[in-house]
C-alpha cells in the first residue's frame, strides 16, 4: 500500500481512538510469552466468530487489541471482549495504530472484501501472522499480491475457509481421494439464502462514528450511501465480490480439494439480478462453471430464494465412476451409482450450520483457528495456507468477470492466464484511489 518509508511515517503520525484500555490488560499482554497475542480488525459480524475460535483456544491465545472504523461498533465489541474475558483489549479507530504495536504477533481481518489483501499485506510488513476471511481478495491481481507477500515476509497467511478444519470433511476427502467412488470427475456445489432487497441508498452526512475515508481505503471514492454500512457492501462492485466470493468460496474450495484440481481451461458463467429491483450490482441467482480436461466443477446460487438442495442450502456433491458423497459442514453421505444411501455421518445437533447466519461461529471456526495458532506456536502445518487455497478464490473471481463480460473465458491452465481476452485481462486488476495500491 505504501512504500516502507511512508508506512512508518503513516504509523507514526496515525492518530487512532483508544478505549477502555485498562492496566490489567497491559499487564497480561506484556507478560504474555506463552501465548499468541492477537488483534481483530472489522468487527461487525463474522469477527463475533473469530472471538470465539480465539476464545475456545484462549489457553494459546489472547485477543489484546481491536480496530474498527465505526467507534459504535469499536465499542461495543471492545467491551464485549472485556464482559467475556475479564480483559479490556486496545481499542484503534483505525487498524494502522493496531499494527504499529509490538504485543500483536497477528492480525485477524474481517472487514468488508476490499480491505482484505492491502490490509493483509500492511500486516506482513508489519511483522504480523495473518488470518484473513475469505475472500482473501478483491480482484485476481490481489490473490497474486497475497501470495507474494506471504513468501517475501516469510509469515504465515490462512484464510478463513474453515470448512479445511472439519474433521469428517478431512476424512471423507481423504476417501474421495483414496477411491471411495471410484475416479472422482465431476462437483456440484450451491447455496441457497432469503436474502432481503438492500433498497436504493440516499446520499445522506457521513455519521459522526464513522471514519469513511479509512473505511473506504484502497477504493475510489465515492459519497456516503445510507444502505451500505455496515453489510450491503457485499452487493457492490467496487467494495464486494457477490455471492459466489461471499459464500461459493467455501463450497467450490471443497470441489477443488476433492478433484485434486487447480487452475481450469475454460470458464463459464450466467445469471442476473431477478429477485428484486435496487442496488445490488450483483447477481442474486448464477450458474457457473470450471472446466477442466477430464473433470468438472459447477456452483449455483440463489441468494433470494431458499429452496435446498439434496435436502440441504448449501454443500457439494463429488460424482464419481462407483458413486457420489455429498458433503457440507453437517456432515456427509455416500451413495451408489443408483442413489442409494451406502454410510453417512452427521454431526450433532448442537453443531449444526445455517445459510442464513451472518457470524458462523461454530466447531469448524474454533478448528481453524487452533491449527492456525498451531502453526505460529509449533510450526504446524497449516490447513488452508494461501498459496495452496488461493486459487480457488482466483477462479470465482475470474467467473465474475466472465459473467461481467457475458463470455466464456479460456484460459492457460499452467499460468491461469486468459486467452486472447485484453478486456478480460484488464478485469484483473482494480482501479485504487492514488496514493492506496497495494504494494509487495
């Protein structure tokens, strides 16, 4: 984002709002060796979940700073943390303030999509780990920065696809892999929501609480709209990457995993925003596709209208020459070439998952954070480092652009370069206010 020079200088004279900052809780951060200390940005919904994976694993790890640009929800997140554990973390209207603070040895980021790789990359230079929500990027460009990064700042990078640290997911891809049914040549993911229109916004004063500059960073500036903050950015191009960055990132993560496949031949997708008639840029309803030589990998989405799929809104279904498993984060089944029920495995009720759960704190969440602080206390290997998970956020955001342009795109499926497409090519890459782009 900036030269190292100007980020210094950002550090050193970034004025940020502490609050309910208290001498037991510097006390614990200073003598904290034994324990991860951990800072979390964006802390609307999804951060609720990364307090609990840090919490259920709070005998390694410790939450002692947090960052928002809304000091209303910097707030009430902050003395959150306090009610829970008994510890008021530091508070920073603006995360620059968080990173330049030597007790933070990581960096969760779940702030809306546009923020995720420049922050991440600011947090590398920094010196910190980074946990990074999915999608770890905006644009295709950034998954490459991202990666770059990680390996020139030599810390470690996961991103927040938890369904990685599942453990009946882990075993059944395993079978998948060691023949269960057979070759393995066809995934079928979806996911299926009621979500609400998002109106049309008004041009309305920025509220006092919010820093909308920072809170719009990397991206061109735009007035404040009344129906953005703190969600319906995710419908907006220029700060979201729709529903298949959103939501398809987990199920098509599990395809590829299952497929043992990275980069397709040939991308197609079509869809359109049916549902309602407002803001929302993108689509509410898409099928897309990833072909592949031999094998191939379809999602579908409806965002506005519930209906299940195999009895479940979202999951993936891997075909194969002996048969089919159907998995999701509640488990799993096996079937034969005909359907029929072979074994299933479901995980109890307590544990079970909803489309329509803004903050997913659940099992799976609180196992991906344990291998992630895993990684950074022993070296562990991690379950979803963005050099290996990376890509299949790269091609969704490639199925955007080809639902963008109304056109399949082909691709090098050594390089995951486009073919003979300049305007695909140009989609790469964003267009970033002067002075904020990214840099490695």
């Amino acid at each position: 984002m900036f030269t190292r020079r100007e980020f210094a200088k950002g550090l050193a004279t970034t004025a940020g709002l502490s609050v309910a900052t208290t001498a037991k809780s510097y006390s614990q951060i200073m003598g904290a060796n034994e324990r991860v200390n951990f800072a979390i940005a964006g802390l609307n919904s999804r951060a609720y979940a990364h307090f609990d994976g840090l919490h259920a694993n709070r005998d390694t790890a410790r939450i002692t700073h947090v960052a928002d640009v809304d000091t209303n929800i910097l707030g009430k997140y902050a003395g959150f943390v306090e009610k829970v554990t008994g510890s008021a973390p530091k508070a920073d209207q603006d995360f620059r303030k968080t990173l330049e603070s030597k007790d933070v040895d990581a960096l969760t980021i779940a702030t809306p999509d546009h923020w995720h790789t420049p922050m991440a990359i600011m947090a590398l230079q920094a010196g910190k780990h980074v946990y990074v929500e999915k999608p770890c990027s905006q644009n295709v460009h950034e998954c490459e920065l991202l990666v770059m990064a990680q390996r020139k700042y030599n810390k470690l990078v996961q991103m927040g696809n938890q369904q990685r640290s599942s453990p009946h997911t882990i075993e059944i891809i395993e079978k998948i892999h060691s023949g269960l049914i057979g070759r393995a040549y066809f995934a079928k993911a979806w996911y299926s929501n009621v979500r609400k229109s998002m109106g049309t916004g008004k041009v309305v004063p920025v509220p006092p609480n919010l820093d909308w500059d920072l809170w719009q960073g990397p991206a061109p500036r735009r007035p404040y709209k009344d129906n953005i903050h703190p969600y319906n950015w995710h419908w907006l191009r220029i700060y979201g990457t729709g529903e298949a960055l959103n939501n398809g990132t987990h199920e098509v993560d599990v395809c590829r995993w299952a497929l043992d496949v990275k980069w397709p031949e040939r991308i197609t997708s079509s869809g359109g925003r049916y549902h309602y008639k407002d803001d929302w840029q993108f689509y509410d309803t898409l099928v897309t596709s990833f072909e592949y030589p031999d094998k191939l990998i379809s999602w579908e989405s409806m965002s506005c209208n519930g209906m299940p799929l195999y009895d479940r809104d979202r999951g993936s279904a891997i075909h194969g020459t002996d048969g089919t498993v159907i998995v999701d984060r509640d488990g799993y089944e096996v079937r034969d070439l005909k359907g029929k029920l072979i074994n299933q495995y479901r995980v109890p009720k307590a544990g079970k998952t909803s489309s329509a759960d803004l903050v997913g704190s659940d099992s799976m969440t609180q196992l991906h954070f344990k291998n992630f602080i895993d990684g950074i206390r022993t070296g562990a290997k991690l379950h979803s480092p963005i050099d290996e998970v990376y890509p299949s956020v790269s091609i969704l955001l490639m199925s955007n652009i080809a639902w963008e342009i109304q056109r399949e795109l082909k691709l090098d499926s050594s390089t995951s370069a486009f073919l003979g497409d300049e305007e695909a090519n140009r989609l790469r890459r964003r267009t970033y206010e002067k002075g904020w782009e990214p840099r490695v």
